[in-house]
C-alpha cells in the first residue's frame, strides 16, 4: 500500500553501513542489541560533518545540554528498524534493532565518546517509546560494528519529503521531537557521566512486548 499524500517517488531503499554496536536488556531481561549504522541519505545538523570534525556548535551543545538554545543543535534525524528476533552468539534469543543516522555523524560518534554517548541514549529512549519496550541503561558498547544474521545492516525504506528530510517510512508521527534530553539516572556501564536515560513512561511502565519474542523461528546472529 502507498502512504498518504505520497507517490514511489518519495521512497527509497537505502543500505546502512555498520558503525557501533549497544547492547543492553528489556523489562522482561531478554537481551537487546542495537546497531549504530550510517548513510548519507539520512540528514545531519548543520553541514560540516563531511570534515571530519564535530562541528563546533554541537560540540558546544553536547558540554551544555541544560541550555535550550545550544541543543538546537542536536536535532539528529534517525531511522529505526522494527525489532529482529534472532540468536546471539551463544545460540540464546536476542532482540536486534538498526537505528540508521547519517554516515559522516556515525564516523564522528566512533572517535567521540560524547558524541556516541548522546546518540545511544537517544535512540535508547526513542525504542522505548516507539515499541513500548522500555530499555535498561545500563547498556555496554562491545567492540563490534554489527550483530545479525549477515555481515551487512539490512536495507531499510526511507521516505523523502521535499525538503530532503528523512522520515520513517512507518508511523512516521510516533517520532519524538527533536531536541529531547534524555533523564540520567545512575551510573551507566560504558555509558559516561551521568549514564543513560530511561524512555519516558506514561502512567508506569508499558506491559512487556508481544514482539520479536514471538512468532517466526530465531535466526542465528
């Protein structure tokens, strides 16, 4: 079927290159991975990220996170992938998830600890309230570009508006708006001062997910 107000002309299939990987833990302690992926189709804040270089105004932004005015600058458009059941290394079920944001941000996010700490607690946050699956923040950052059942990040539809902005294809109103700061709590493990955020919860924690766990037989990671 095709979205509203759209024709095939406003998608496009795009293949993410792999980046970094999180892995933390649902409600229910059902191991979850996220992918960090990157393609230029997606959009970055500012324009001087093909440099080489955090742009100054996010890096600003990312050292002041309490000024409203500085995180205009951290409007980071993503794309997230519905969730994947499959199997982790040690053959126990594993919930995965792409969350594609514009390659030169990703290459940036593996050099800068900030840079990649702000970018997990959002998508962190962003899963959490997209699927109702809140997420525990005490994530860890293993050495791996990719977890899944292939060497590659899955390709995933975008849908391109006229501005050139980047939106899900699916439920593309559910985004949260941007900027958001995700609420510290505790300590993370390899989450930095401060640590990770849970997602926003209204009126107590979401029932656990009918998702990924059920259904379709696990592929091996």
């Amino acid at each position: 079927g095709g979205a509203p107000g759209g024709g095939a002309a406003d998608r496009e299939e795009i293949f993410p290159e792999p980046g970094f990987v999180v892995k933390t833990v649902d409600d229910t302690g059902r191991k979850v991975f996220v992918n960090g992926c990157g393609h230029s189709k997606i959009q970055a804040p500012g324009s001087e990220w093909a440099d080489g270089v955090v742009p100054e105004a996010v890096e600003r932004a990312l050292a002041n996170l309490d000024d409203p005015e500085a995180t205009q600058h951290l409007r980071f458009p993503l794309s997230v992938s519905d969730a994947r059941n499959e199997l982790d290394k040690k053959g126990a079920p594993c919930t995965v998830y792409d969350a594609v944001f514009n390659d030169d941000v990703v290459k940036q996010a593996i050099c800068s600890r900030r840079l990649k700490v702000f970018l997990v607690e959002l998508v962190l946050q962003w899963i959490a309230q997209k699927y109702e699956s809140p997420l525990d923040p005490q994530y860890k950052l293993p050495h791996r570009r990719y977890v899944g059942d292939s060497d590659a990040p899955k390709p995933q539809c975008i849908r391109v508006d006229r501005k050139s902005m980047i939106e899900e294809l699916q439920e593309p109103d559910e985004a949260p708006s941007f900027p958001r700061r995700p609420r510290r709590r505790g300590r993370a493990g390899g989450g930095g001062a401060g640590g990770p955020a849970r997602g926003r919860g209204r009126g107590g924690p979401p029932p656990p997910p009918a998702g990924p766990a059920a259904g379709a037989p696990p592929r091996r990671a």
